[in-house]
C-alpha cells in the first residue's frame, strides 16, 4: 500500500467550537474530519486515477522497493508520477490541527474544569500526565514516546474523571506570591505618530455644506488621536496614556503634562541610549487626569523634517516595557530614512533573510516585555510594511493600510485591543513516527511560541506520518494527541493548561473530501502560503496553492460549498494573484497592499466572520490591479 494514501483522520480543533458530525464537549478537540465515530463510511465511489504521492516525502529505492502486503479490500500501490517540471505532483495535506489560542488562554470562560498545582510529565518527552493515560503498579508508560514513568498517590488521580480514556482538559495554577499580581489599569497606551514632511499630502474627503475639502493625513491623525483619547477617558478612565512623535527627531510628550525628551541627531542611532532614556521617563497620571493636555499637544503637532521610524519605535516600546499587557500604535506614511532601522539605501528585496535586523530585534524583545505593536499606513505610499509590518505580524498586532476616512475607525480599535495572555507557548506532541512538515520534520514533538494573545487568534499546525509507521499506525483504532498551553494571564497568573485527546485513525480512500472541514482547511492553506511567500518560499507557495485549488474543485463537485465556506475560495485566488507576480529570480519586493494582504492571511481565522468581508474587499482590489501588487527595485 502506498503512503500517500494512507493518514490519520484530520481536522480536529482544540477550541470548543461546534462539530461536524461527532457530538463534543466543551473545550473538546473537535474532530472536523470526514469519518464519523461510531459510524461506517460512505462507500468508496469509482476512481480512475490515483492520488501520486506527496513530494515532501522520500521516495523508496528503485532496486529494492516492494510493496507492503495490503489487505484485499484495498487497491495495489501506484507508482509516483512526475509531472512536466520534474517534481511530483503536490496534494493538499488534510492532516490539520487548529487551535483557537484566544478561548484556550481565557481562564475565566474555564472555570468549571478541575486545577492542580503542576503537571506530572514524561521524563523523556515531557508529555503530561492525563486521564487518557494507563497506569499499572504505579507505573505509566507515556502513550507518546513509551518511557516507563513512576507515579505517586498524587497523580493517581489526575487519572480518573468523566471524559477517563476518551478526552482531558486540566488547568494547571501554580501557588504566585501577591507580589506577581499586576493591576490591570498600569498598562500603557503610547501612540507613536509620524510627523514628517511627507505628512503634509492632502486628500479631498466629503464635507457637511457639499463643497470640496481638502485634508492632510496629519489633520486625518490629529483627529482620529482626540477621539480614540475621548474613548479611552470614557472606557477606561484610569489607563495611561502617551504620545511620541518623530520626524527628523524623536519628541516623547509622555502624559503630556511633563516637559517633552527630545532625541536627535547620534541620540537617533545609539540603541542602548534610546531604551535607556525612554524606560526611565515616567508617566504618573491616567487618562482621567491628563485629557486635557493631551488633546492640546496633539492639536499643536506640525509636519516637517525626516522620518526616524526606528528609533521611536524604540522608544515607545522601550517606554511600555515597563507595564507588561501595553500597547504601542505606529501611525505613519513613509519608510524610515535616518536614525535606526533605516531604510532607504537597502535593497528592496522579498527574502526573509535580508530584513532588516534591527526590525526582528525590536518585536522579539517587545513580545518578552508583553507589549503588542500595531502599524498603521496611509495607503498609496511606500513604507516598507513587508518590514515595519514584522513589528506587529510577531507581538500579535494590528495591521492596516488606512485613508483619511478609516484612520479613526482603525485606531479606536487598535487601542481598545484587549490582551488576554501574554508569553504563551504552545507544545503539540503526538506519537513517535508522526511529524510536522512545515515545522519540524524530525521530531513528534512541536514547539510554538506565540507571544502575546488577543481575541480571535487562531494558529493551524500540519502534520504527516513517515512512511515506515504507516503498516503500525493502520494496526490501532486511534492515536493520541496532546496540546500544552503556558502563558501568564492579563494579572500575570502563571497558567499551563494541558488538552489530551484520541482521534480516530483511518486511509485516505476512506474519506469522503465532501466532508472536510472547509473553513479549517481554508485558514491553513491562507496562513501557510502566507507565511511561505513572507519567508520567500514563493515557489512553495504556488505549489501548496495548485493542491488546496485541486481540493476545493474536488469538493466543490461532491457537495455545494457553505456560504461560510466561501472565504476559502476567495482567499485561494487572492494568494494565487499575489504569488504569481512574484519570481525569487526577478528580486521583487511586495508593495506595501500585497504586504498587507499577506500579514492578514497569516491572521485568518475560521471563526472571525469579519475576514470573509475583508477578504472580498482585498480580492475586489487585486482584480482591478495585480500588478500594483507587486513592486519592481
């Protein structure tokens, strides 16, 4: 029996969303896959060709290759097939993990499930102990990796409970001294605002007396800052709030009623005096108390000078470090052209590897303070986003391209952001001989780090079996998996929460692709081929791209596609638009929309029903100019 038709049952998802099919409890992996437990599947229909196999994985040696004795119920192996460029023929891998991070880290909505101090793990692989777990003589045998474990009285009964051998969900507390409570009004708002020269661009916006007005994106930002500071004084009357502003110099205005820090000049390009500076300038009032000062620092902001993105950047998150759960919102119009983090003499090239440092630098060290970054930029202009964008694609922030008319609208929200957990990690182990293509090919155990979490996050894993395990997995009715959540809640409670379950193993001519998840496969395929082309694995891209379109007509065929459904489509031709404009040997970079798209496809979710719309308006877009999304050096 060939490989490539032979996986574990897909789709299931940790997150307590409703089932296709299979009845589940709260908070329980839902299995979103085609076979139904306790039920026989449909009948095989006719085939006339089968399904190559994937080119992930190796082939067999010519010389020696026989194959496996199959059972007579199932058709003989077909050789691998090369199409016309030489490669096999990729098929879309329907082995998809998806987690909803932002209900998992909600400790308040899981209330009713039992807490013990620290998990019992594997000494080898780490694995927690579960009600899924056997014990004899005190002994567990780790159903992952197969070490031989001793367990005390104590964690005798993290073994037993109503979901015993069939679903686990513990939440782990362990004892915090009152030191490591955190008021949740501490944290920080800082609007870091560009008022550069170009900032002077106007655009003509609708007016009440129907006459022609003209705006300039910098009245577009002083208006949209007083009424998200209007929000913030009624919503969250006791939050601190700053403003910093840069052009060809760094001003920190603070809660505006201290006397301005200005940075200029070597202050701009010395990275250590930047943070120092910035970190030890206090801001002792609220909202409540500092409106009013404020609103008039905004109102007396004039555009002149350069653009030093970078290093205020710096200092605004340098500034909200010190108040874990803050945010900072860059607002600006063009790419950084002095100072740190400048931009204007690198090459514009879409390799990951030539980013610029400084710009992975700064997110990593603001997701270890718990800060989340979100950039806004004035669409039509060039600002680098596929760069400046990675400061909110890793801290968990917003991204968006925005006009006169939107730039209110985008950073009310952005400043009503609520984190709900920040330096959150998730570890997915499975069984020995299981492994995560994209991730790691070599290890049953996958390690994520996510950082800082906000409602809606949903992040998909892929997994595969390697081809010598196949004959022992197809031997068991199921295979265990097992998630593990470490993260600090929003009062920096330490919180692991560990989710056990089986799932159901089958082969793929069992499976009936009209019975596939859609909205889960559709959220991988955008964050995957997202994430490749961000990384320049655009060729990969495509080829992941042509697969997931064979499988949508394929399902398409089988079954009418759901109106919620529909968002995998359109997020298919939207990649594919964006992918085939772009060649790794043409050394083009994303323009600033394409960038854009890409940083919302790598944040899809199946349960955000607003993407959908989005989507659509991105598509709509890239039909009218595909060009424009994709920019030459």
């Amino acid at each position: 029996m060939e490989f490539a038709c032979s996986h574990v049952v897909c789709n299931w998802r940790p997150d307590g969303a409703a089932s296709t099919g299979v009845s589940l409890i709260k908070h329980q992996f839902d299995n979103t896959a085609a076979v139904k437990q306790q039920e026989v599947p449909p009948p095989l229909p006719p085939r006339r060709l089968r399904k190559p196999r994937p080119t992930s994985l190796p082939l067999p040696p010519l010389s020696s290759f026989q194959p496996p004795p199959a059972p007579l119920s199932l058709p003989p192996p077909v050789p691998p097939r090369l199409d016309k460029e030489g490669g096999g023929r990729l098929e879309a891998n329907v082995n998809v993990v998806s987690i909803d991070v932002g209900k998992l880290v909600d400790v308040c909505a899981a209330s009713g499930l039992k807490s013990y101090q620290s998990p019992l793990s594997c000494g080898k692989c780490s694995a927690a102990l579960s009600c899924l777990s056997t014990l004899q003589s005190n002994v567990w045998v780790c159903e992952f990796c197969g070490c031989e474990n001793g367990v005390n009285d104590g964690g005798k009964r993290v073994c037993v409970g109503p979901g015993a051998g069939v679903h686990s969900d513990e939440i782990y507390l362990p004892n915090q001294s009152d030191d490591d409570y955190q008021n949740l009004e501490d944290t920080l708002v800082v609007f870091c605002v560009d008022i550069s020269g170009s900032m002077i661009v106007t655009t003509e916006v609708p007016s009440s007396s129907g006459a022609p007005t003209h705006r300039s994106r910098l009245e577009g930002i002083q208006d949209a800052l007083q009424r998200a500071l209007s929000s913030l004084l009624q919503q969250s009357p006791r939050r601190r709030v700053a403003l910093v502003t840069f052009n060809d110099e760094v001003v920190i205005y603070g809660d505006g009623t201290s006397t301005p820090l200005t940075l200029r000049d070597w202050a701009l390009v010395d990275y250590d005096h930047i943070w120092q500076q910035s970190a030890a300038y206090s801001i002792p009032h609220c909202i409540a108390e500092t409106y009013d000062p404020l609103v008039q620092r905004v109102k007396d902001l004039r555009e002149h000078g350069a653009t030093c993105l970078g290093s205020a950047a710096l200092a605004s998150v340098a500034m909200a470090s010190r108040y874990p759960g803050s945010k900072v919102i860059l607002c600006t119009d063009g790419r950084a052209n002095i100072g740190l983090g400048e931009m204007e003499q690198i090459p514009s090239l879409s390799s990951s590897p030539l980013t610029p440092y400084f710009y992975r630098q700064l997110a990593q060290r603001a997701v270890e303070s718990g800060v989340i970054i979100s950039v806004m930029t004035f669409e039509g202009t060039d600002c680098r986003l596929a760069d400046i964008g990675r400061l909110a694609d890793t801290t968990g922030g917003r991204i968006n391209t925005v006009s006169i008319g939107t730039v209110a609208t985008e950073i009310r929200s952005a400043s009503m952001d609520n984190i709900l957990a920040t330096g959150v990690t998730a570890t997915l182990l499975a069984p020995e001989g299981v492994y995560f293509p994209f991730d790691d090919e070599y290890n049953h155990k996958l390690l994520r780090e996510i950082g800082n979490v906000t409602k809606g996050l949903e992040i998909t894993i892929q997994f595969a079996v390697k081809p010598e395990f196949t004959e022992v997995f197809l031997q068991k009715d199921t295979l265990p998996f097992q998630l593990q959540l470490n993260f600090k809640t929003r009062d920096q409670e330490k919180v692991t929460r560990v989710i056990t379950e089986r799932r159901p193993v089958t082969t793929g001519s069992r499976i009936w692709a009209g019975s596939l998840n859609m909205a889960v496969l559709g959220v991988h395929c955008a964050q995957l081929c997202a994430s490749l082309t961000m990384e320049g694995r655009v060729q990969e891209a495509q080829r992941q791209l042509k697969a997931h379109q064979d499988l949508h007509n394929q399902i398409s065929k089988q079954r009418p596609i759901q109106k919620e459904e529909s968002i995998y489509g359109n997020w298919i031709d939207t990649m594919t638009t964006i992918c085939d404009n772009i060649t790794t040997e043409s050394q083009q970079a994303l323009s600033d929309q394409a960038a854009n798209v890409m940083y919302q496809m790598k944040r899809a979710s199946s349960a955000n029903s607003s993407s959908s719309k989005n989507t659509k308006e991105i598509q709509k877009k890239t039909r009218v100019k595909k060009k424009a999304l994709v920019e030459g050096m």
